[in-house]
C-alpha cells in the first residue's frame, strides 16, 4: 500500500471516529436540550393557560362583585327577595326589577361576558343583552317566558358552595329562547333567604381564542377537582377519563412525567378550582429527528473530512512523489539534475529531506568522478606496462636482425637499418602519446616492413591495402608491427618458402576492422584454443574482475596486442583469429564497432 493510500487510511479513520463522537454527542446534547426546551414549554403553556383561563375567570367574577357592589342593585334584588311573602307593593317589584333589567345590560358587561343572568327563587329572570348578528350590532334578550328553580340541571353544585363561586361546566345556554350555543358559567348563590342566584356566561367557543405557544401541545382544562371544562382535542362535555383523573391526582405540580411516549405536567390556578394538564404526544418521534439529524451531521462531517483528507494527502505527498520520480530518473549522466526541486517551495521537513538528498547526489557524483579517474589511471598504468614490456622485446628482435646483416655482408645498408631503427625507437619510446592512428601506425610499419627485406632480402613479399576512411582512427601503437612480427616469427618456423604477409582495411555497415594474413603454417586447433583461454581470461580480468593485465616478454604477443586493445575499445573491441581455408596461412582482424548517430545510421 502506497504513503498517501496509508495517510489516506489513517487520517480516514482517525476522521471517521472524530465524526462518530461529535454526532453522538451532539445528538446527546441536542436531545438533552431539546427534552429540556419541551418540557419548559410545556411547564410555560400549562402555566399559560391557567392564566388566560384566570383572566377569563376574573373578568366574569368582577361583573357579579360589579352587580354587587351596585346600591341599586343589591337593593332591587333584596326587595325581590323580601316579596317572597307578597308583602311588598307591586309599584315596588316592578321598579326593582326595571332596575336589575337595565342594570345588567350596561355595555361592561355586555362587553365582558356573554349573557349575565340573575334568576331567583320565585322564578324571576332578567339577563343582559347578546348580540346575535355576526357584527354585533343588534343586541337582544329573548329569554325563555318561564322556568322552575328546581329544574335547572346545574344548580345543585351552586347551592352546596354556600354563596362561594362556582364553575359550571361546557351546556347549553338554559336561558335562550331561539338557539342552545354551548357555555360554560361562574355562579354564585347570593347569602340570604330568597336572594336568588347570579350567572355570569362565557360561550365554549371562545378557547379557541386561547393562545397556544406550541400548536403540538394540547391541554384539558378540568374544574371542581374532577369535571372536564374543555380539551383542545376532544368534544365538549366528554367525561375525563380514568388515566386523566390518575394523571390530575398523581401529578405533582409543575414536574414533568413521561409516558407512552408523551409527556405530562399539571398547572393548578390560586383564585379559583381550576386544573390545567398539559401534555404532548409523539414526542420520541422527535427523539427519532433529532438522531436521523445528527446522524446526517455525522455523515456530512464525516464526508467533508474525507473530501479534505484526500486533498490534503494529495498536496502533503506532491513532494514525495516529485522526489520520487527525480530519484528514479536519476543516473550516471544526471546525477545534478534535481535543481528543479530547490523550486517547489514545499515545506521545511520536505525541504530537509531534498537538501539531503541533493548533497548525497553530490557526494555520489564525486565520488563516481574519482572512481572514473581512478580507472583511468589504472588503464594507463595497465597500458603503459603493456607498451613498456613491447619495446624491449622489439629492440631485441632488431638487434638480432642488424648483427645477422652485419655478419652476414659488411654493407652500408647496415646504416639504412639504423636509420628505420631510430625512427622506430623514437616512435616506440615516446611516453607522451600512448596511441596513434592508423596513418602513423601504417609509417612505422613501413620503416619494419624495410628492416624485414633487410633481413630476408627477396623471400619477403609485403602487401598493404587500407580503406582511407580509417586512416585517422586510434590504435594501440605497434599494434599492427606487433601482428607482422607474430607472422614472421611464428608463421614460418621451420618453413624456407617465400613469406607473404597482407594487410588490409576496411569499413564494414558497423564498424571498421584491418585484418594481417600470413601464408605461413597456421596455427594447430590445440595451441589457437589455448590462445581464445588465454585472451577470455584477460577480458575478464579487465572488465569484470578489474585485475591488472600481464603478460610476459616474449611469446606469440597476440595476449598482449589484444590486451591493449582491449583496454582501448572495451566492448567495442573486434578481434579474431584464424587459419587461413586450406591450411594455408593465419590470419588476426582488428577493429571496433562504430556507434550510431541520432538518425540511427552508423558513423565512421
């Protein structure tokens, strides 16, 4: 697995877990508070509603302390109450209750309730005016013409308050003549025989005026410890059921409680018997939201930290991968080539690591340039003991041959020789160059070439033939008279013929050879293996075991002509040897192969 793939992997997780953890605790935290923000609302609309209902209560409580509090009308309603027996006059009766008449048609309470009603003992009812048009302008009475006390449905529970104020529940309106609206009252029975009864009316539909906070909250409003006044989501007059009893007996104020998923609390009213329970449902159902958000929290977080961490992977590993690719595009020929990454303006740790790795680059390409020289040296000091061990073997040879002249014929030719000696000793002990061309080579040939007729006189026959477009390549020196001699020295023993040698270049599709051909005796197949060992392991001494190459004085010379070569050319080098077809002769080619050009043809 890759550094970014693993970088990826880590922080992927790392991000994960992170995501993880906060979605749950937000999703804690969210619930807590959002458990907490729905019970106080429903504590704060419990309340709420006791006091909208307080309100409502008070305004018709203060219309019957409004009656009573009125001279005038307490006194009407007490002569009422005295003419029980018909003792008081009927001029009286009717002032008292022209009075209450339009005492309870005042526009406060008229405004404040929707009929107020004082009735008594002797069946004497008078009401204030309601408006029956929808924009209220058409007040009217239209009471019923005659009720029995003892009838009303509701009274019973008034009588037994002993003038306290009581609340009637959700019934029709007992008083009207042409409709049945639904209302619930607040009676009192006044203190005092006969003094009749006052009942203040409020029509149901009006809770639907209530102010609600919470829509999704719904209420019961329940009265006189254990009567139903109005629920938000039931009918009128429907009993209260025997959980909502145990709820409104067991319910401690202003605490909430939770049940078959819906939660409860109880607000109670000082003023009057009134009871408010509060409660609302499906409330895991927004338990259930709050998880599905955070879990869409967690994802999304979890998703943007995953889009980071790639990005992020992809920008802190841009160097690495630069390196990367510089390192492995480095080699022998661009060992500086990374200048490029001193560039990239990455930060101080990628920074670091490039310096480092420019200044091993450094300390790698000198120490290649010494190794480089240090081959080198070891090359020329290998070739110069190659070329040092031709020279004296060579002086040896020609001495051999000037003393056979001189013996032989005490001639002047004898200074002919001396004079190809010097030339040839000057070119041979020259230090300065190590190699010639083949041009040279060919001259100093010629100056042996006449040392040679010298020696064998006619029996010497010599044939020279080079292509001139390898006239100015590198040789070994005294390569070429090191194979003539080779010819001459070995290819004729015991063999009093006449010796021809040829020497011929040419310039092949990819590379240039000169070849030496003797027309001597050849070599045996036992001593030409022995020469292919001995020039197999001194290739590999030079190019794979890096050992120094010597050969002794003397021999055929062909281990040291190819050991010089090959020191020269490396893999380049073409040498081969063989006997002529026919057993007549030996023959050793010499040459290197030519590299190409960028067109791909082969240069000379």
């Amino acid at each position: 697995m890759k550094f970014r793939s693993k970088m990826v992997l880590a922080y992927t997780t790392v991000a994960f877990l992170i995501s993880l953890i906060l979605g749950i605790a937000v999703a804690r935290i969210s619930l807590q508070y959002e458990m907490t923000s729905q019970k106080n609302n429903l504590r704060v609309s419990a309340k709420s509603y006791v006091a909208q209902m307080d309100e409502r209560l008070r305004r018709m409580d203060a219309i019957m302390q409004y009656i009573l509090s009125d001279a005038v009308l307490l006194e009407s309603i007490t002569c009422l109450a005295q003419n029980q027996d018909g003792s008081v006059p009927n001029r009286y009766v009717l002032d008292a209750k022209s009075e209450l008449s339009t005492g309870l048609s005042t526009e406060y309470i008229m405004k404040n309730s929707y009929r107020t009603v004082f009735f008594n003992q002797d069946s004497f009812l008078t009401s204030s005016a309601i408006h029956i048009t929808s924009s209220g302008d058409i007040p009217t009475q239209r009471l019923i013409s005659d009720f029995q006390v003892e009838n009303i449905p509701y009274l019973e529970p008034v009588i037994a308050a002993d003038g306290e104020s009581v609340i009637v529940t959700a019934h029709p309106d007992y008083w009207s003549s042409y409709d049945t609206v639904s209302v619930y009252s607040l009676m009192k029975a006044l203190r005092g025989e006969g003094m009749g009864f006052l009942e203040v009316e409020s029509r149901m539909d009006s809770f639907a005026s209530l102010e609600r906070s919470d829509p999704d909250i719904d209420f019961l409003i329940v009265v006189n410890g254990e009567d139903l006044l109005y629920a938000s989501d039931r009918s009128y007059g429907t009993e209260l059921s025997e959980k909502d009893r145990e709820w409104i007996e067991n319910l401690r104020e202003d605490t909430i409680q939770e049940e078959d998923n819906t939660i409860y609390t109880k607000a109670s009213s000082s003023d009057f018997d009134l009871v408010v329970l509060a409660y609302k449902k499906d409330f895991l159902l927004e338990r259930g939201q709050l998880f599905s958000i955070a879990f869409l929290a967690t994802l999304l977080t979890f998703g943007v930290s995953l889009v980071m961490v790639i990005f992020w992977a992809g920008v802190l590993t841009k160097p690495i991968k630069r390196l990367q690719e510089t390192v492995e595009n480095t080699n022998i020929e661009n060992l500086k080539d990374n200048q490029h990454l001193e560039k990239a303006g990455y930060t101080d740790e990628f920074q670091e690591l490039i310096r480092a790795y420019q200044a091993m680059m450094e300390r790698l390409d000198k120490a290649l340039r010494s190794e480089k020289q240090a081959a080198m040296l070891q090359l020329q000091a290998q070739f110069d003991t190659l070329q040092a061990q031709v020279n004296p073997h060579f002086i040896y040879n020609v001495l051999n041959t000037i003393s056979s002249r001189a013996i032989l014929d005490n001639d002047e030719t004898i200074c002919e020789m001396c004079g190809c000696l010097g030339n040839m000793l000057r070119y041979s002990t020259n230090n300065k160059e190590r190699y010639a061309t083949v041009e040279k080579e060919l001259e100093y040939l010629d100056n042996y070439f006449y040392l040679l007729k010298a020696r064998h006189e006619n029996r010497l026959e010599t044939s020279i033939d080079i292509d001139q477009r390898i006239g100015k390549q590198i040789i070994p020196k005294m390569t070429l008279q090191q194979l003539v001699e080779n010819c001459v020295k070995h290819g004729f023993r015991n063999i009093d013929s006449s010796i021809h040698i040829s020497i011929t270049g040419r310039v092949l599709e990819d590379s240039w050879v000169i070849r030496v051909e003797d027309n001597g005796c050849g070599v045996s197949r036992e001593i030409l293996l022995e020469l292919q060992k001995k020039l197999e392991e001194a290739r590999k001494n030079i190019l794979e075991r890096a050992i120094s190459a010597e050969t002794e004085i003397g021999g055929m010379g062909i281990v040291n002509t190819y050991t010089r070569c090959l020191l020269l050319y490396s893999k380049d080098l073409i040498f081969e040897m063989e006997n002529v077809s026919g057993g007549q002769g030996f023959a050793v080619t010499v040459g290197q192969k030519m590299p190409t050009d960028k067109n791909n043809r082969k240069q000379l």
